[in-house]
C-alpha cells in the first residue's frame, strides 16, 4: 500500500516536471524562487507533525522540482528563512540599480564641446634695449590677428555700448558747449553703472530739468534733492549729485563755463578720474592723448597675455608703449562691448569666440557640462494575483567630473 502510493507520488512530481520547462528571465526566475521558498517554508510547517511516509513524500518532492526552485526548495526544508513575505503582500524581492552605457544614455545640456576650446601661448609685450641703449616695447606677436578677429566678431553682435555709450548720450540738437558738458555729466554717471542705466537717466534729464533744460546753467538752477530724485537709478547717485553741482560750480568759477581742454583740467574736477579724462578728450574734444582703460579693457588684456598688470593706469601705460595711437580712442569702444557679449566678467562664452577655436586666447576655458544619466530599476513583486516584475526608468542629474 505504501510502495503503490509513493509511486503515485513519483509519478504526478515527474509529470509536474515535464510541464514546466519553458525559459525564464533573470528578473522572473529570482522572483520566483523567491516565491517557491516561501511555500515551501509554509509546507515544511505543516508536515512537521505528520508521519513518516509524508515526510519522505516532501523529499521527493523537493528533489523533483529543480527545474524551477533550483536552490531555494532544498535549503527551505533545511533551516527556516525570516523575513520572507506571505501571499497576498507586495514585496520588492529586487532592488537591481543599473546604468546604460554613457555613450548611449549620457544627454549633453549644453552644446558647446570641451574638446574644442584650446588656450593659447601667452606672448606679452617684451622690453629690449637696442645698440643705443635704449630700451625698446615689442608689441606682442600675434596681437594684429587677436585684434581683427576681435572687430568680426563685434560686428555681428551689439552691443550695449554701441547704442547707449556716453559719447551718443548728448542731444543733437544743442550747441557745442552744452554736447560736451553733457558728454561729461554721462561720463560721471557712468561710474560703477551699466549703460543702460546711464542712458535711462541722461534721458531723464534731457526731459525733466525745467528751463533752461540740460545744460550748465540748468544744473546750476536745479534744486540738488531734485537732482538726485532724476539720476536716482545710478550707481552711487548721493555722491554723483553733489559731483555734478560741485563741477557746474567749479566750471563757472575757473573755465570760463566750458569743460577743460587738458588731461589736468579734467582730472582736478571732483568724481572725475584718468579713464573718464582720456575718454571725455576724445569724445567732447577729439583729442587722443591717452587710453581710456576701464574694467572691460583692462581684464580682457591681461586675459590674453599682453601684459601683467594689477591697476587700470598700469594698464594703459603698457598699452601706450606699443599700441598705434590711432587704435587708442577705438580700443576702449571695442573691448567694452566685446567684455558686454562674449568675454564676459562671469560666464565668459568661450565656445562662441573664434580666440578659443584658434587657439589664440592664453585664458580660454571650457564650458562645464551638465550631463544626464539613465538609471534603470527593476523589481520583482509578490501579490494576491502572483508574481510580477516592475521596472522603472529615471534621468538623473549628474556633475561631470563623476563620470
């Protein structure tokens, strides 16, 4: 009776057996061993208390399915797992963190590629003393070629000096005397201020300055708190109003209600420094004794190597060893609005300037690179209707340098 029913047994397992050989994924099968260890747990429970011939049944039984339990059914009825969930619970049985392949997943956020900004050598102006003696300023080697592709690229960008800079801020239509008073009253203005903000408020003068409007008398007319209230939006406004009533003042009193004609007239004017001087000389006079070294000017000369500079006037006096004086009014005009678009103080667009590509620009930097990675997450769950799998994919944000 015993051998008949044991080979029934045999039998049904091996039947079982034959049925279930399809091929399985890696994900399915590892969630379904899973699986098959649990029941198997809840099996060697129950038979605990039975006879012999059940216990040897569960023997066979588990010997016979390794198609599909593998492992997992001859450890289970050895020592019993913990934490394994119960039927009718979901479960993540696989937590599998994966990345594709960076030449495949990987999305550049910015277009500009590394690989193509190079710096360049740095070629400074060079002293040398010639058979006399005398000590000659060889200008930098390629200083022509940075020069010109600095004017094309200029051309096909404006900038907001070439519509609001101070020397196109006067009105038109008053007299001689009263354009260059007012080119001066914009260079003062400009100090520490955009020039966007200088032209909104030399036009607020144009417009708001009672009878005789904006001119010498007029500033010397106006009330300084109403002064104040129109040039409010500038840098320093506190300071520059008194400036400008100071200068009137000074004007009246010493030059004849004209601006000065020379570099020391105009630096003795109160808030009036060597840049605005140089550059007031030759927009108001059209007189180049100097350059006019601002910010822009002075950073971007020194980026490309021309010099090694710490101050503006050092700037210029090493400019005005070799540059042709007639590129010292042009210099300032041209680098201002080159330092406005693409050789900016923070930020510069390197990938966008032809210095970079041609290697020319000794501080050329490439762009960092914002990159996303795919991460794939699969999971194996365990519910009332069965086994299932989950897989979710998520773009993840990523610095460059963990690539």
């Amino acid at each position: 009776m015993k051998t008949s029913r044991l080979a029934r047994e045999a039998a049904s397992i091996a039947k079982t057996s034959e049925l279930v050989t399809r091929r399985q994924t890696r994900s399915f099968a590892t969630g379904l061993n899973a699986f098959s260890a649990n029941s198997a747990e809840a099996s060697a429970a129950k038979q605990e208390d039975t006879d012999d011939d059940s216990s040897t049944l569960s023997s066979l039984s588990s010997s016979g399915a390794r198609d599909i339990e593998d492992v997992a059914g001859t450890s289970s009825a050895r020592k019993r797992k913990r934490g394994i969930a119960t039927p009718g619970a979901t479960v993540t049985m696989i937590e599998a963190t994966t990345t594709i392949s960076p030449r495949k997943s990987v999305i550049k956020a910015e277009d500009a590629s590394p690989a193509k900004i190079k710096k360049g050598r740095k070629q400074p102006a060079k002293k040398v003393v010639n058979e006399v003696g005398e000590v000659d300023i060889h200008p930098p080697a390629n200083w022509e070629i940075i020069y010109d592709a600095v004017q094309e690229m200029r051309k096909k960008v404006l900038a907001p000096v070439d519509t609001m800079g101070c020397e196109s801020l006067a009105e038109d239509t008053r007299s001689p005397r009263d354009k260059r008073f007012q080119t001066l009253t914009a260079l003062m203005l400009s100090s520490q201020t955009k020039d966007t903000t200088t032209a909104v408020a030399m036009s607020r003068l144009q417009n708001e300055l009672p009878p005789p409007g904006f001119t010498l008398e007029g500033i010397l007319a106006v009330d300084p708190v109403r002064l104040n209230e129109i040039i409010y939006a500038v840098g320093f406004h506190n300071n520059k109003t008194r400036y400008i009533k100071a200068t009137a003042q000074i004007l009246v009193e010493k030059f004849n209600s004209e601006i000065p004609d020379t570099i020391e007239g105009l630096i003795s004017l109160p808030g009036v420094g060597p840049k605005m001087a140089y550059l007031c000389m030759s927009a108001a006079w059209g007189r180049d004794e100097g350059i006019g070294v601002d910010v822009h000017v002075h950073r971007i000369t020194n980026l490309w190597g021309w010099h090694k500079t710490r101050q503006p006037e050092e700037t210029r006096a090493a400019l005005e060893a070799w540059l042709p004086r007639d590129k010292w009014h042009e210099i300032n005009h041209l680098l201002v609005g080159f330092g406005q678009t693409i050789c900016l103080p923070v930020g510069r667009k390197c990938g966008e300037c032809t210095l970079s590509t041609r290697r020319l620009c000794p501080g050329a930097v490439a762009p960092k690179t914002t990159v996303v990675k795919k991460k794939r997450k699969t999971e194996g769950v365990i519910g009332d209707d069965g086994m299932g799998v989950k897989e979710e994919v998520e773009d993840v944000l990523v610095k460059n340098e963990e690539l």
